[in-house]
C-alpha cells in the first residue's frame, strides 16, 4: 500500500507541474520560445532536460524516502543482509548513459546547426561602440548608427516611463522575412555583446574580432533586446531593436535607402555652399548636443568628473578652434571620447562645435561652418 501511495503522490506531483508548464506562470518563468525556429529548438531542447531532470529526481528522492520509511529500524530492528547485485551495477550505470546519449543527439545536432554560417542570402556587419551600434548591410553597401532615442526626461524621472523605456532607438536594424541573415560582430572600444532573444541569437562583439551568427525570421514584427556585455557606465543604454518586414518591403526600404543616401549627399554639397548664422548654427548644435554628447558631459555641460570633463568653460571648448574640431571628429585616444567623423555629417558637427563654443557662458562669439569640417576631413 505505501508503494502505490508513493506512486499516486509521485504521478500527481508530474501532473501538476506538466498542467503548470502552459500557465501563465510558465510565460513568466520559462524560456522565451522565441520566432525562429532555431529558438523553438533551444526551448525543446530546454524542456526535455528539465523534464528528464524532473522524472530522475522524482524516482531517486521517491526510492530514497520510500527506503527511509519502508525500511526504518522500529519496523526492521535485524537489518537485512545482502551483497552486491552486479546486474544492478550494470542497469544504474548503463541507463544514465543511455539518458546521456540520448539528450546529446539532438544538442550536437542542433549546436552543428547554430554554427553553421553558410549559404546566407543577406550578411549585417554590427559594429558596437559606447553605447550605440552600426549596422552595415554589405551586399547593399548601406550602413547607419542605432542609438537609444527614450528621451532623457523619462532618465531622469521627470516624465512617465514609456512602454519600451530604455528598449527605443531612433534607427533599428531593418530584415526581410524568410531570409538567411548572417550577422558579423565587432567593436571599436570594449566588449559588448548583441543579444535579441526572439531569435536565439547573442554573439559577443570584440576589438580586433569578428564573431559569427545568424537567424531566419519567419514573422514580421519589432523585436527587441539589449547589449548583455557590461560595456561601461551607460550600458544599460544600449538596446537592439529590430524591424522585421516581409521581403517585398524590405526590398523598397533597401531601394529607399540608397535614394536617401544620394539626396544627402546632394544636400550636404548644398550645406557647404551657404554660409550659416549664429542661430541656426546653435538651434541645430544644441540638438546633436543633446542627442549624442549630454550623457557624459550633462545638458548644462558640467560634465562628470575627471572621465567626462565639465565642457562649460572648458579648455577644448573656450581654447584653439582646431583642437577642438580635432578633439570632436577624432576623439582621444585611451577614452570614451569617440570619433565623431564618421556618425554625424559636417552641418552636424560644426553646429554642435559652435554651440559648445557659445553655450554655458562660454561666447566665443566662434562660428564655425560645415565647410571647415570637410576641409578637416
């Protein structure tokens, strides 16, 4: 009788979990079964484990408390007396091998599968840096910078969070349905790390490295993920979003795209040609500001300590005007300070010069054209 009861309380107990594993609890707690078919697979594979875990510790605590109870001393005061049995040897020693074999198959095949690099129809270069990340599409010859675009008033508490607070970005990286997409990862600085968990994929991005993944998106939609690598002090402030459209779409967005490209090379030939005013040099400056440089060096431009020097009555800011264009184009080496030459067009970068020049008390009365920058160049 105590051994059926032991089985009764052991099937309730897998039923109860098998009947937990479609709850809402479950959507809480498990594995993101993600879009791909890759994610599903890595789910499976997760739940097989945990079931095979689940079934093996049921049957190893049910013996061991079940022995406890059965056999205790007040019910058997003269202990039994047996010797090894070498059948049992055999059977406790091959069945956990078998068990192994068994979940080994399908991981091997499925690890054989997420390396496999080969025969995409699109490749993506992501190349990260503090905090941001660029995406080149290299059959297309396209390439632009993904930045967080949750506005630094909800930071700092002064509005109500949005709905994808801290997961937003001005330009998300853009994928046709049904596709092969090979993405390479890099790094210009520190080590980051590409993560979106609807497609299985979380690849480290390296200085001086190039790591390898991919993804076949069947459904369109946003999906989002972030930077899983601590990259430094602002890297909870470096989501991943990505746009995936069917592939009709993705063609014109490419097409788009390349138009775009053309119509801004036009217009920055005709930004060069005119010669700016203070004001609308600093109307254009303090936004580029405030998008891409008041993290570090704060919208008042006090800066944090040594690391992000204050730039109100700074030396770059209020000394020679060529260091300064040198120190926003290039960056310094050994910081967080990047090149800004190949992110921001020559408008942008001699707006926000001036602006830094003009802002703060500083009033250089310094007004400095995008024909300048591009003689810089």
């Amino acid at each position: 009788m105590t051994s059926i009861a032991s089985t009764l309380k052991n099937g309730l107990m897998l039923m109860v979990l098998w009947g937990l594993s479609d709850t809402v609890l479950a959507a809480a707690l498990d594995m993101r079964a993600g879009v791909t078919d890759m994610s599903q697979r890595i789910q499976w594979l997760h739940h097989l484990s945990l079931w095979i875990c689940v079934v093996m510790g049921v049957l190893v605590f049910g013996a061991m408390f079940y022995s406890m109870y059965a056999h205790r001393r007040s019910k058997n005061p003269v202990p039994a007396d047996f010797h090894e049995s070498l059948s049992v040897e055999i059977a406790w020693t091959l069945i956990p091998v078998l068990i192994l074999i068994g979940m080994a198959i399908p991981a091997t095949t499925t690890l054989i599968e997420i390396e496999d690099n080969s025969d995409a129809d699109l490749t993506i270069l992501i190349t990260a840096s503090q905090w941001k990340w660029h995406y080149q599409y290299l059959e297309a010859d396209i390439g632009y910078y993904s930045n967080m675009s949750t506005p630094s008033e909800q930071i700092q508490n002064l509005e109500p969070k949005g709905e994808h607070y801290l997961l937003e970005v001005d330009n998300p990286l853009v994928l046709p349905t049904n596709k092969k997409v090979r993405f390479l990862t890099a790094s210009n600085d520190v080590i980051h790390s590409w993560w979106v968990p609807d497609f299985a994929v979380k690849q480290d991005a390296i200085p001086g490295f190039i790591n390898e993944a991919w993804a076949r998106i069947p459904v369109p939609g946003i999906y989002r993920g972030q930077c899983t690598e601590l990259c430094g002090k602002d890297h909870a402030y470096m989501p991943v979003v990505v746009e995936v459209r069917p592939e009709a779409e993705f063609d014109k967005w490419i097409e788009d795209q390349r138009i775009a490209r053309e119509l801004a090379s036009g217009q920055a030939v005709a930004d060069r040609a005119k010669t700016w005013t203070m004001a609308e040099l600093m109307e254009i400056g303090e936004r580029v500001f405030m998008e891409h440089c008041a993290t570090c060096h704060e919208s008042d431009g006090s800066g944090q300590g040594s690391t992000y020097p204050a730039l109100a009555g700074g030396d770059i800011p209020t000394g020679p005007i060529a260091a300064h264009i040198e120190r926003v184009m290039f960056g310094k080496s050994d910081t967080e300070m990047q090149s800004w030459a190949p992110q921001l067009s020559d408008l942008e970068i001699a707006s926000v010069i001036t602006y830094e020049r003009n802002a703060w008390g500083n009033a250089t009365a310094d007004v400095i054209q995008p024909r300048t920058i591009y003689a810089a160049r």
